[in-house]
C-alpha cells in the first residue's frame, strides 16, 4: 500500500499570504496525485488532478506541480473562503489512498 | 448534470445489517467506477472500495475487505454500501464517489455523504 504523508497537519494563515502544503508518497507514483478541498460539514470537492492539472471552475490561485514522490499544492493570495481541509490522493495502483490532511485556518 | 445522491441519515445498534445507497444521474451509470470512501468522526478520508456497474467488477481496499460488502444495481443506476453486523467503529460518514475515466484516476463527483451512527 502506497502511503501518503502530508505537511503540515495544521497551519493558521493570514488573507492574502501564500500557502505551501507538501504530500510525500512512500513510493514512486508518477503524477497520479491528485488533490481535494473539503470545507466544514461539506463534501470534499476536487482541485488539482494529474499533480498539476487544472480543474474548471477552481479559482486559478490553486496549483499543484511534482511528480514522482514529492508534490505540493499552493495556494497563492489565501481568501478567508480557503478556510478547509486539504487532502492529497494517489490514484497510481490499489487500494487507492489519502494523505491525513491538512487543516486551513484563516486567521 | 452529474449527481451522485445517496440515502439518508442512519442510526442503528451494534449487530444490526444496514445497507446504503448512492443513484447516480446524468450520465452512464455502467461506463465509470463508483467507489466509496468513510471519514471517521473528525478524521480524514479512507478509500474503501470501488466497483464497476457494467459487470459488477468489484475491488477492496485490504482494510475493508469482509468487512462490507460493495454491489451496484444497473437497472435502477444505484450502488451500494452494506455491512452484515455493525460494530461502534462503523459510525462515519459515508461518501460515494465517480472515478473519472482511467485506470489511475481521480474522483471527479462526490455524493454528498450519509452519516451511520452506530450506538447501543
């Protein structure tokens, strides 16, 4: 089983500041890496698919880039609406698997 | 437009069978993988399974495996989610999801959740 480690588990941010959040995979998963927004009480939402693909209707301040074992999702010019949890997801062999998640708290 | 919508709320006593439901809408139902992923109260999400509609294809996740039992209803566009014999640790939040079209791809609708409460 591919294991997935995300950092940090939690960050409090100010508006507009940019955040970096990294997914670490245990072994090589090309870009099958794909990442997920959920905000409190929803379900989760996709953002980035394929380690950097864009997904329409996402604002353009999310981007993802890696490929292999190390990935990063950024968001730049962080808005109080960003406040969520973040998941990485690795879709490269079975059984699929999540990061533990960070946690956005906008401050 | 494509809506993964799953049955309500449960609330159930440890030893009891229940089955959940996810009908999927406005595309074709046996043309993509449904999986299903729990999010345990406060914690992160956990890929469980996923079958395939068009011939019942089904995979587990190790942890899940004999655990529950993943099915899909072609006729009616609905999959489902059931366990034989519920214990505490089952109470969650439930989600349904699609996987796009690809072997390694992602989970592109979400349903929106159907939370198990397991409790005596």
């Amino acid at each position: 089983e591919i294991v997935l480690t995300q950092s940090p588990d939690f960050q409090s941010v100010t508006p507009k500041e940019k955040v970096t959040i990294t997914c670490r995979a245990s072994q090589s998963i090309g870009s099958s890496l794909h990442w997920y927004q959920q905000k409190p009480d929803q379900s989760p939402k996709l953002l980035i698919k394929y380690a950097s693909q864009s997904i329409s209707g996402v604002p353009s301040r999310f981007s993802g880039s890696g490929s292999g074992t190390d990935f990063t999702l950024t968001i730049n010019s962080l808005e109080a609406e960003d406040a969520a949890a973040y998941y990485c997801h690795q879709s490269s062999s079975l059984p699929y698997t999540f990061g533990q998640g960070t946690k956005l708290e906008i401050k | 437009e494509v809506q993964l919508v799953q049955s309500g709320a449960e609330v159930k006593k440890p030893g009891e069978s229940l089955k959940i439901s996810c009908k999927g809408s406005g595309y074709s139902f046996t043309s993509y993988w449904i999986g299903w992923v729990r999010q345990m109260p406060g914690k992160g999400l956990e890929w469980m399974g996923i079958i395939y509609p068009g011939d019942s294809d089904t995979r587990y996740s190790p942890s899940f495996q004999g655990q529950v039992t993943i099915s899909a209803d072609k006729s009616i566009s609905t999959a489902y989610l059931q366990w034989s014999s519920l214990k505490a640790s089952d109470t969650a939040m439930y989600y349904c999801v699609r996987r796009a079209v690809g072997a390694t791809s992602y989970f592109d609708y979400w349903g929106q959740g159907t939370l198990v409460t397991v409790s005596s």
